[in-house]
C-alpha cells in the first residue's frame, strides 16, 4: 500500500532515465547533470546528437553537449519538476532553432 501511495505522488514522466533528481551518475540510466541553478537537485538526462534520440516528450538542446530535456510551452508545463523550473528557449543539438524546454530559474 506505501508503495503505491508513493508512486502516486510522482509524475509518470519522471525517471531515472529523464528528470529525476541525482547527486551521482549512478542514480542515472545514462548522465547526470549536477544540481545548480540550470538543474535544481540535479537532473537525470540522456546525451543526444538529436531530439529523435530523447525519450517521450522531451527535445535534445545543445546545453552540456547534447541533453534530453522536457518540453513545454509555459512554465506551468514544468510545475512537476518542482518550483524553481521554468520554461525556457534553448538552441536545438544540431539544428539552427529554438526549441522550449524546462530548466531553473
């Protein structure tokens, strides 16, 4: 029952693959980005060359050499990743476009 009261209270897009929060590369399936300002409580990520190789709804930036990070079109579409997440533009990885995606304020 704990079990399932807890994973009720996570956002189903959230995982060790994208978003959830690491202090290591280990609490990752691929990197970490270290917590700052950019990524609060650090931020889980997959290295990309383009958005085709980003999970679910999310887009490959330039940021940290190539990285996966949500999408969104307001910051209310960060809301789940906690208060300090804020929808920004950020240069696509390998293309001359913005694309919106979740970061720290």
């Amino acid at each position: 029952m704990f079990a399932l009261g807890l994973a009720a209270c996570q956002d189903a897009a959230v995982s060790r693959q994208l978003g959830a929060r690491c202090g290591t590369p280990d609490e990752c399936d691929d990197r970490c980005l270290p917590a700052s300002v950019d990524y609060p409580a650090g931020f889980c990520t997959v290295e990309c060359d383009s958005s085709s190789e980003c999970p679910g709804d999310a887009a490959c930036v330039a940021d940290e050499g190539g990285s996966c990070l949500f999408t969104c079109s307001d910051d209310d579409d960060c809301g789940f990743l906690g208060e300090t997440w804020a929808c920004q533009d950020r240069a696509s990885r390998g293309q001359l476009t913005k694309v919106s995606v979740c970061r720290g304020r």
